[in-house]
C-alpha cells in the first residue's frame, strides 16, 4: 500500500521536474533559472530518498547527502559568479 503510494509521488514528482525544466529553459531572468534548477535538485533528492524508504537501503541517504551539498555548494558559487563577476 504505501509503496504504492511512494510510486505515484515519485511520478507527481518526476511531472513537477519536467515543468521546473521548462521553466529553466524559458526563464526570463537568471534567478528564475536558479529557482527552477533548486526545485529539481529538491525533488531528485526526494526521489532518491524514496528509492532508499522502498529498497530498504539507506546507503542512498549518503548519496542523497552528498548531492545536497552539492547543490547547495553550486548555488553559492552560482550567486557569488552574478553578484561579483568572478567565483574565487
């Protein structure tokens, strides 16, 4: 049953991706493509955690860790690279 359940928010999440790519694509604005590019890290994120709730293998937490702080970590440098024009 609730596999069944984690199944359907995995794909209500992969539709949200899509729209978030589009959304990255014609973004009008940098920002708008940051934003985009936050939310699908967000949800692939959730969806590998997901994965590791039905497979029963929490070593997908690390994984899913390490992309995080990843993400985050790019965001920054991202930020960084508009606001002062160059990243280090």
């Amino acid at each position: 049953m609730i596999v069944t359940v984690l199944y359907s928010l995995v794909v209500g999440l992969v539709i949200i991706s899509f729209v978030a790519i589009v959304r990255a694509y014609y973004g009008p604005t940098v920002l708008d493509r940051m934003v985009a590019m936050n939310v699908i890290t967000t949800n692939v994120v959730i969806i590998i955690l997901m994965f590791a709730y039905i497979d029963r293998s929490f070593y997908y937490i690390d994984v899913a860790f390490v992309f995080v702080i990843g993400a985050f970590i790019a965001t920054l440098c991202i930020l960084k690279l508009l606001r002062e024009g160059h990243i280090i």
